[in-house]
C-alpha cells in the first residue's frame, strides 16, 4: 500500500513530455481540428459579404444573433468569415434569419464563377448547384458521366426527388404552373400548357394579342421572364424555349398552309 502510494508521487516519463508540450485547444476538448471545405470557405465569404452589405458591424451582428436566441462573440463571426471557425447547421440558420436570406444564398455562390464543388470531390456547373439546392433537380452535370436521365429509373427517381424535396409543391406540376402564373400574371392574355409525357416536364407557351401589363405592352421579354421564374431556368435558357415553342408554332402554321 505503502509503495503505490510512494509511485504516485514521482512523475512518469509520459507526464513529462505531457509537461515539456503543451496541448493545442482542439487536444484538450478531446477532438481532432476538422478542417474547412469548399463549402465552408464559400459560407465564410458569404457571410462577409451580406454582412457588410446590411452595414452590421460583427459586434452589431453578435447582438443581432443573441436576440434571435443564438449568441456568438464578434470573434467567432471574424474566424468564421476567415474560414476558421466551423459554421454549425444551427449557426447558418441564424445567420440567414438575421442577414435576410435564404440558408442557400449562404452556402453557394453568389455569382457563377465555374464549377461549384458541392464536396471537395465532386462539381457541377453554378446553376445546377442552385437548382439542386432549390430541391429542383439532383446534382449532376447536363451530358456529363454522371447525367442520369439515359436510365430506366430516371422518371421515377426525379418524380421522387421533387416530392422529397419540394412538399409544398401541388404534385401535379401542370396545375402547379397554372397557379402559379395566374397569381402573378396580369391582363387576359392565352396561356397554353403542353405536357411531354411527364406531369414534370409539362412545356409552357405564352402568346399575347398587345395586351396590357401595368400600363404598357406584354413584350416577349415580359414572357421570358414569366418562363424563367415558373421554372427556376435562366433568362437565356428561357429565350430558347419560348423562341423555340414559337418556332415549332409557325412551322405547323406553314405546314397547314
């Protein structure tokens, strides 16, 4: 009893090298320093960038971020913007309640610069990675290695995605466009719906006889717009398909004739 009492008082060599090196923050909480990924970094930037866009300060955006029920020091906001500090699920909330936005418009890019890495080894072009993230499509690149849509099970796994991951959607997507565009169209012009086989991919035609919007023309511009927001498209890809369907409408008129 005597001599266990007597080892405990003398220093192992495993306490001293504990003592000659200190142990780092991360050692001490008993976990290891988890390193910031692409998306991480682009949160990091993000947040700088809406902060100083609202005109906060990170002492005014650590008080803003206490009302809303999740405190964090004005450091931690400047290690987070440096990419030093990991952004929790329950941080990024927050932070897109208080800054005005959407959770995404934190974690994706603001403006297309090239592939977005959604993990550091797998990138797809900035628009899809907008549309995945809007629970529009999944993550793949348009005729790229990984472009599901050649196999069988395609129909079913998008009709799938979109249910998961847009619930408030009416699964009846050609009903959903029609609501959509009546709630924000004005003015009695045609609206033709066409589907393609798949409630999913239902084609959107507008033509208008010089109707009136907020006092002025319904240009085909107006219409582009219409198709871009109705399906989350760009104004470009828009300008294809309503070009196109109009295209496609007067050859058959041609055709008739």
């Amino acid at each position: 009893m005597n001599q266990m009492v007597a080892d405990t008082r003398h220093p192992t060599r495993r306490d001293l090298l504990h003592t000659l090196i200190p142990m780092s923050d991360e050692q001490r909480k008993g976990r290891r320093a988890i390193e910031t990924g692409p998306t991480g970094k682009t949160v990091g930037k993000n947040l700088a960038r809406l902060r100083t866009r609202r005109g906060f300060t990170t002492r005014q955006l650590s008080a803003a971020l206490e009302r809303a029920g999740r405190p964090i020091p004005a450091s931690g906001i400047t290690r987070m913007e440096k990419g030093e500090r990991a952004v929790t699920v329950d941080d990024l909330t927050a932070l897109a309640v208080v800054l005005d936005v959407s959770p995404t418009a934190l974690l994706l890019p603001a403006e297309d610069t090239g592939p977005v890495n959604v993990t550091p080894a797998k990138a797809v072009p900035w628009q899809v990675a907008w549309r995945w993230a809007h629970g529009q499509q999944p993550p793949f690149t348009t005729g790229g290695e990984d472009d599901p849509r050649d196999n069988r099970d395609w129909p079913e796994r998008r009709r799938r995605f979109l249910a998961e991951n847009q619930p408030y959607r009416n699964p009846d997507h050609l009903h959903e466009i029609t609501r959509y565009v009546s709630a924000r169209i004005d003015g009695p012009w045609h609206l033709e719906l066409d589907s393609t086989g798949e409630s999913e991919h239902g084609t959107l035609s507008l033509r208008s006889e010089r109707t009136k919007r907020d006092n002025r023309e319904m240009t085909l511009e107006d219409q582009v717009h219409v198709i871009a927001n109705t399906y989350g498209i760009s104004l470009t890809e828009a300008r294809i398909r309503l070009y196109g369907r109009m295209a496609e409408e007067q050859s058959k008129t041609e055709g008739d004739n």
